[in-house]
C-alpha cells in the first residue's frame, strides 16, 4: 500500500447517518458500497490482505437498508 490515500465513505443503515475513513489505493462506487457494508456488519473484510472475497454489490446493501453511499478523498 505504498500508494495508499485517505477516503471518507458516507452512507445511511435504516435512515441513521454514518461516516467513516478507511485507507485505500483507490476507491471507485463499488468499492465504496463494498465498504459501507463491512462498515455496517454486513460485508466481510479479509483475514488477510490477499485473501479474494466476495464484494457486497449495491442491490444487495440496499437489500440490507444501506442507502446513499457517498466518497471523497480526504483532505
């Protein structure tokens, strides 16, 4: 993770308003929904880092009531 650089994800779980800043190479929208739902108990993070899961798509979270996924990068 030489590259790495600091994104803010928010996004709504049931209406309630959640933030929070992870460390990524890059981040794009799947990503960010993928995030939010670890973030939220849903998705599942790697035991470790080169461990291939599953990624939570959008359909999906908002199956589980994650709505208005949002990210910038930090700073």
């Amino acid at each position: 993770m030489n590259n790495a650089k600091l994104f803010v994800i928010d996004y709504h779980l049931h209406g309630d308003h959640k933030s929070f800043i992870i460390r990524a190479e890059t981040m794009d929208n799947a990503e960010a929904w993928h995030w939010a739902s670890c973030d939220a108990g849903i998705g599942r993070i790697g035991r470790y880092g080169r461990e291939k899961v599953k990624k939570v798509s959008k359909p999906l979270a908002e199956r589980y009531g994650i709505t208005d996924v949002q990210w910038r990068q930090s700073g």
